[in-house]
C-alpha cells in the first residue's frame, strides 16, 4: 500500500469508529516544549505531579520515550458541544462543566482507539502502536496543532475553525511511517482578548500562560485539599470544572452541535446543567446543589464510587465533590443551605467540614 493510500485508509477508519476529526503528525519534539518547560519552572502546574515527573516530561519531549520507534501521532477529536444556553449565575443550580455531562470520555476513547490500533496492526503487522487520551506523558494540543486540527487559543485550549473548542483528543503513536498533514499555522485570535477578561480568577495570565493553580477546572476537579479561601468566592456555583473562556469565545458561537450520544451532547440542553435524563451506564445527579450535597453526605465512599464509576465526578471522589458543593452553597446567597451546612460540618471528612464552616460564614455575612 502506498504511504498517500494508508494514509486515507486510517483517516477514514477513525472517521468511521466516530470521531469527529483527524490528523496525522511527525513524531518529533512538540512545537511548544519550551513553554512547557517554563510553565513547570514557574510552578503553574500545583499539585498535578504528574505533569513534572522526570520520565514523564522527557517523554513528552520526545514521543519516541513513549513508543521507541515511534514515527507517527494519529491525532483525532470529538466534539461535545451542546445547544446550551447556560445557566444564569447566582442560582441555586449546580453548573457542571459540558465534557462532563456525558459518560466519562476516557473510556470512549480508548475503545476507539483500540479499534484503530488493531487496523494498523491487521496493515503493517510489524507496526507499533499506543493510544493515549488525557492523562498520557502527550502534549496533545501542540500535535493536534501540527496535524492540523486547529491553533491552540489565547485560552490555551485547541480550536477547531469549524467544530470550535468543544473538544476532546487523543493521540495515537505508531511506528508506521504515515505523511503528515500540514500544520495549522494561522492564530485566529487576532486581536480577541474576551476569554481573558471573562476568566473569574485572572488564571490566564497572558495569551496562552494558564496558572492553573487558579483554574477553576483544577481547584474543583485536581486539586484533593483545601481550595484556597480568597478563590471560593469566584467559584459560584461551578461545581466541577468550568466552562467561561469557552463560552465567550467567539469560535464556539454557531458551531454544530456535537453528535456523539454518549457525551451527551446530542440532546439540546436547555437549561439542564448537571445532565439529567437517561443515559446508559449514567447516574441522574440531583438538580440542585442542595440535594446533591444530601445525596453524597448519605454515600459510603465506597457507595460514591460505584455510583458514579461512568462518570467524570469520579476524579475528585465523594470528598472532593462535596467540599464543592459546600462552596457553591456559601456562594449562593440562599440561608436554607444553613441546617444541610451543619451536617457538613460533622462529616467523616476534615475537608467537607472545614469549607462547610467557611459556607456558614459566608452566608451569615451575604444574607445579613
Ligand atoms: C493538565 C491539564 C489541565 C490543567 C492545566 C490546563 C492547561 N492549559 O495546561 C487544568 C486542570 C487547569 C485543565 C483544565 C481544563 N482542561 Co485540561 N488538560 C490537561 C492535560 C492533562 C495536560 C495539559 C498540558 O500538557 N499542560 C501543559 C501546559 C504547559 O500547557 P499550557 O500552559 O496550556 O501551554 C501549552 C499551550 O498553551 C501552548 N503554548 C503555551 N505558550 C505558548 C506560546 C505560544 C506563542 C504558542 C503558539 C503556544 C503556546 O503550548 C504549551 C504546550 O502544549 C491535557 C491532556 C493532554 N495530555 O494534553 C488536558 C486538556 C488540555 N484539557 C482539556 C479540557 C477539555 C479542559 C477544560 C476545558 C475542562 C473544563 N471544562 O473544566 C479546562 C480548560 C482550562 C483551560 N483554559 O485550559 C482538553 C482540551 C481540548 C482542547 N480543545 O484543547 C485536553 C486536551 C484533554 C483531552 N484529552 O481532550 N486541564
Ligand atoms: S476554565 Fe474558567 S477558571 Fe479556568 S482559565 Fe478558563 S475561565 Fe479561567
Ligand atoms: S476568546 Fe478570543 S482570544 Fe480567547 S481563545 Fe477565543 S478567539 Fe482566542
């Protein structure tokens, strides 16, 4: 088989298995390694060690740490964008971020991807292959960027210049020699800057620098201690993850809605924020915060576990989703949280007890 023929043999298999777009990319050093590395120096990444472990970032680096051999990433997204209005701020609604109103995207993912390692596979029976989606040593922004996808934003997240930034990626790295696309060179920002004035807690601190340490998305799904006391305030009622820099974004205005069922994003949204409605091998989470927050106090961590396997919410744990749940209700202005707050502050964990006490002052002082 010619190079040219593989090369539409594969993208059309992943095209077929669902996914939404893909590239294919050279497997040498990422574009962005530097701003990696600088980013580690300054201390932007917190808690997430995995993103400074020494054998991680050589293989980031270097695709070929990961797979030796390797000459090729398959680069292929999904879209989970949604016809969603939003919710309006202040509300007693929890606001779940939009990747996570489906069943938990990894496994998806690797299920797919699996599917078209086996085609490589059945091609060239020599060829390597490892599929990596989200939590692999890949920076998989910088390769989708070089396989053409899209440019990575001022918000740092890849943009697709039809899908927008409601994506999901995954990379694939083989040693099948497979030409590359061409890289998305353009910067479609311009002069935009909507995403970082819109950024409650000044994450973005310049084009493409992201604290994350001040990231909503890290303190309400990363981070498994306290969230420091002067960010709760700018939380809301985000309750896991954050959607901001997206939704001002002008690229994601008009995009299509997208089409995988499984994330959820194929049911127009309304003002469902928390992703009710049946959907297989997915828990219904209450409406509201309050329930919810009832809901986890009565769970085993166990129990909590089991609940919700399928889903995102497994991350933080029953711990880390009540401790937000505390800080949505402290922000939301409504004193019948107030007896729900005072069991809080008996529970098993330290952590839900100690931002139940901050929820309490925070509603004495903003209902007084
Ligand atoms: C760690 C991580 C986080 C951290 C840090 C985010 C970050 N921007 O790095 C936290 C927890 C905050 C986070 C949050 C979110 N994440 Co996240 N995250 C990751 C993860 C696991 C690693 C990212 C990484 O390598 N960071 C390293 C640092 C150095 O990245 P960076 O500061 O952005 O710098 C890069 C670019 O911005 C660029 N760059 C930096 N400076 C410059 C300068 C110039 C001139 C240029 C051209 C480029 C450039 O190059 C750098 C290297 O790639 C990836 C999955 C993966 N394996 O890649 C998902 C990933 C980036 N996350 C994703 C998602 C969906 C989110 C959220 C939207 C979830 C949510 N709704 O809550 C938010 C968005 C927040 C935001 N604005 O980024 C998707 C993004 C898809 C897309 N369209 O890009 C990914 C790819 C997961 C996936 N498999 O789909 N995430
Ligand atoms: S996800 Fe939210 S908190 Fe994080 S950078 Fe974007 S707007 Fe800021
Ligand atoms: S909001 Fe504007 S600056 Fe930010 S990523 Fe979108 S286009 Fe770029």
């Amino acid at each position: 088989m010619s190079p040219n023929d593989l090369q539409r043999r594969l993208r059309a298999a992943a095209l077929g298995l669902g996914f939404d777009q893909v590239g294919f990319a050279p497997a040498s050093e990422p574009p962005n390694a530097a701003a990696y590395l600088a980013w580690l120096e300054r201390g932007w990444h917190g808690e997430m060690s995995y993103m400074a472990r020494e054998d991680a970032v050589r293989r980031r680096l270097d695709p070929g740490q990961a797979l030796p051999g390797c000459r090729t990433i398959v680069v292929v997204s999904l879209s989970y964008a949604r016809l969603d209005p939003g919710i309006p701020e202040g509300t007693e609604k929890p606001v779940v971020a939009r990747y996570a109103r489906g069943r938990d995207y990894h496994g998806l993912f690797e299920e797919r991807l699996a599917a078209l390692a086996e085609l490589v596979e059945e091609l060239e029976p020599d060829a390597r292959t490892r599929p990596y989606v989200d939590y692999g040593p890949v920076l998989e922004r910088d390769h989708a960027q070089r396989a053409g996808l899209g440019w990575i934003g001022k918000n740092t997240l890849l943009i697709d210049p039809t899908l927008g930034s409601y994506l999901l990626l995954g990379a694939l790295l083989t040693t099948l020699e497979v030409p590359p696309d061409d890289a998305f060179t353009e910067d479609r920002c311009g002069s935009c800057a909507r995403c970082i004035d819109a950024c409650p807690t000044r994450a973005i601190r310049w084009p493409r620098g992201l604290d994350a340490r001040l990231c909503i998305s890290y303190l309400t799904i990363e981070l498994r201690g306290s969230i420091p006391v002067e960010l709760r305030p700018l939380i809301g009622n985000r309750i896991f993850g954050c959607d901001i820099c997206q939704e001002v974004c002008p690229w994601n205005d008009g995009a299509p809605a997208g089409s995988t069922e499984e994330l959820g994003a194929a049911r127009p949204g309304g003002a469902d924020t928390a992703a009710r409605g049946a959907m297989p091998g997915r828990p219904v989470p209450p409406e509201r915060m309050l329930e919810w927050a009832e809901e986890l106090l009565e769970l085993s961590d166990e129990a909590y576990r089991s609940r919700y396997r399928e889903t995102a919410f497994a991350r933080p744990g029953r711990s880390g989703m009540l401790r937000n749940l505390c800080v949505g209700l402290g922000n939301s202005g409504r004193p019948e949280a107030v007896p729900l707050l005072h069991r809080c502050l008996e529970d098993r964990s330290e952590l839900v007890g100690e931002h139940a006490a901050w929820a309490l002052q925070r509603l004495e002082a903003t209902s007084a």
